[in-house]
C-alpha cells in the first residue's frame, strides 16, 4: 500500500481483516461492523464514529488512517451540472473524479492511479507516466467523497478516469468488494462499470473473479494498423487477440461488452471504418459507445465533425449494433479526463 502515513490504511482491509485488526486492538469484533459503516458513510475522522467509546476512538486514531481525500478544486458546469473533482493524497499526488447527472442516475467516474504508463497518444492522463497505483481505500474514497458532497449516495460507478484498471488489478478487486459489500455501502455488481484498455490477463481474470460488473474494452478503432498507432498496449496485447479475449469473455461471463470508440477526425471516424469495425466485431455481444473526441493541447487531433459522427452511428445501427454517441458532459469546465491534474503536474 502507498502514501506517507505509516499507520494502519483501513479502508483499504476486507471487513474481515478489519475484524483482526478491531481485535488487535484488544476490541471485541463486533466494533468492525460499526467502524465500516461509519466509514461507507463518508466520515472523515474516528471523531464522528460517535457510538464508538471515545477510548476506542481515540485508539483508532492513533493506530489507524481513514484515507480521505482533499478537495483541492471543483469545477461545477453551468450547463450540465457536471462535477469535476480534483483529490488530492497524503503524498501530494492529485486524483481526478467527476460527477454526472443521467435521467437514470448519478454516476461517478474513479480514477485508480495518480498517472498512467499505457501512452494512448489521445490521453492527457498520461502526460508524466505513471506516479502510483492508488490503494483500495483512495480509490473508494472518491466514490465517497463525491456522495458526501452531493448528501446522498451515487447511483453508478464507472471506473473510467486516470489509469489503467487492471495495472492496479489487487487495489481495483479490493476496492470492488468493499463498495459491494452489504455491511458498507453496498452498491451492486451490476451499478458498475470497469474500463480497460486491453490487458488480456486482466480480462481474463476479471471473468472469473467479477462477472457481474460490466466491462468496457477502449478499443478505438476498425483494425490492428489504426490501433497500434493510438495505443501501445497493441504491442503487447495485439488486436486480434484482444477480440478473441472479448469473445471468450462472453461466453463465460453471458454478459454484453462495451466498446468505447473515440471519433478522432480524419483518423478512425470515416463510413467504411464504421463499416469495417462492423465486421471486426461480427459475433460478439456489445454495445458500442461512440465517444467524439474530447480536443486535448499538443496532442495533433481533433474532434470528429458532428455529421461524421452521426453517419459513423447509423452504418454500425444498419449494421445491427446497438451504438450510442455519449453525451458530450460539462463541455464548459475541463471536460476531458485528466485535463484539470495535468494543469498540477
Ligand atoms: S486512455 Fe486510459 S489507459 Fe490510455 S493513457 Fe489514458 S488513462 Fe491510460
């Protein structure tokens, strides 16, 4: 586990191993139960733990680091109400969360590491390489945070923003058991969204381990040349493999993938791309989540005109996929993933 203090991160522990640690303490186990709810509650010290007694309070604060986040900034969209969150962590480190509001819900979008080593060439996230994998306790924390500022709990969880999920495989795991378990805030397997970019191993593993949590694959793009320029984790993970991957998953799992598909002008957004992703994507069961780009500085791209956008829907929709363009989600504040952190680094 990261950070600077040396105490014990429990937000980070199972409740199991919150058991232990309660009783290492030389408390009874059933404290556990109260300590965790407090917790998923979003409190931000051992203080407001208050049927706690004040020497068990007091011997938690001492021994023990609930790991909650500082708001360094909030940007709110005049337009949208969108929520961007700037955290910042005990080492100075900064995370990104934001806030959206859908007729289904609010949903929060985590981050899982300060940084990112996978170099997609359209990401700000990874303007600086990868800091460090974020624990358990700081990635549900996010969630907590932006519940507690909002006074009640988020709907939906997409873990989407800086980082890559499965370079983080043990904290992400911990962290998805800890938001599901009902002791805790108890949000369903099925409210959940996980976002690779393609690590086959993780997949792999996340099939067996958490076949209830929906998984997004970002491929953004119709074929192994277009990929390979935008992502280098095609070189470790090629194409073709990926997709096999993606049908295995489906068939163990029976559940529907989301590809996530960037609309970058003059790169992956023409009709015969749409057509020739159509075909790449023959026989396995997904939604396709078409995403206009996003423009970030330096970065030599631009955002698939809007008519483009449609037609690249309508060959996929002909082409019998459910696809739909995201909403484009406070466009007036730093909209893109990792804009307002690579403004501090
Ligand atoms: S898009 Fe995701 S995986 Fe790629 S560099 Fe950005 S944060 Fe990392």
């Amino acid at each position: 586990m990261n950070g600077k203090s040396d105490k014990t991160k429990i937000k980070s522990m199972t409740f199991e191993e919150l058991e232990a640690f309660v009783e290492s303490l030389g408390e009874k186990k059933f404290r556990a139960k109260q300590v965790f709810e407090w917790m998923h509650k979003g409190v931000r010290s051992f203080e407001e733990m208050t049927n706690l007694p004040k020497a068990f309070r007091e011997k938690l604060a001492e021994a023990a680091d609930l790991e909650a986040l500082e708001t360094e900034t909030l940007q709110v969209s005049k337009k949208d109400g969108t929520r961007k969150y700037l955290f910042r962590l005990p080492d100075g480190q900064f995370v990104e969360s934001v806030l959206m509001k859908y007729s289904y819900g609010n949903t929060v979008c985590i981050s899982t590491q300060a940084g990112c080593r996978m170099g997609c060439a359209f990401c700000a996230s990874c303007e600086g390489g990868l800091i460090r994998n974020l624990t358990a306790g700081e990635i549900l924390d996010q969630v907590l945070a932006v519940s507690r500022d909002m006074g009640r709990k988020v709907d939906h969880v997409v873990v989407m923003g800086v980082g890559e999920p499965f370079d983080n495989y043990e904290n992400l795991s911990r962290f998805l058991a800890n938001i599901h378990d009902p002791r805790g805030f108890g949000m369903s397997f099925r409210s959940i969204t996980v976002s690779t970019c393609g690590i086959l191993p993780g997949i792999e593993r996340f099939a067996d381990e958490f076949p209830q949590v929906t998984l997004a694959i970002s491929l953004h793009a119709p074929n192994a040349q277009i990929r390979g320029r935008l992502m280098p984790v095609d070189r470790t993970y090629p194409y073709e493999k990926l997709l096999e991957t993606a049908r295995k998953y489906v068939k163990k799992t029976n559940k529907r993938i989301t590809f996530e598909y960037i609309l970058i002008d003059g790169v992956n957004d023409s009709p015969q791309q749409a057509e020739e992703l159509a075909g790449t994507l023959k026989g396995i069961l997904c939604h396709i989540n078409l995403i206009p780009f996003n423009e970030v500085l330096g970065r030599g791209f631009s955002s698939a005109r809007p008519e483009r956008v449609r037609r690249f829907q309508e060959v996929l929709q002909k082409n019998g996929y459910e696809a739909t363009v995201r909403r484009e989600l406070g466009s007036d504040i730093d909209g893109a993933c990792g804009q307002l952190r690579a403004k501090k680094i």
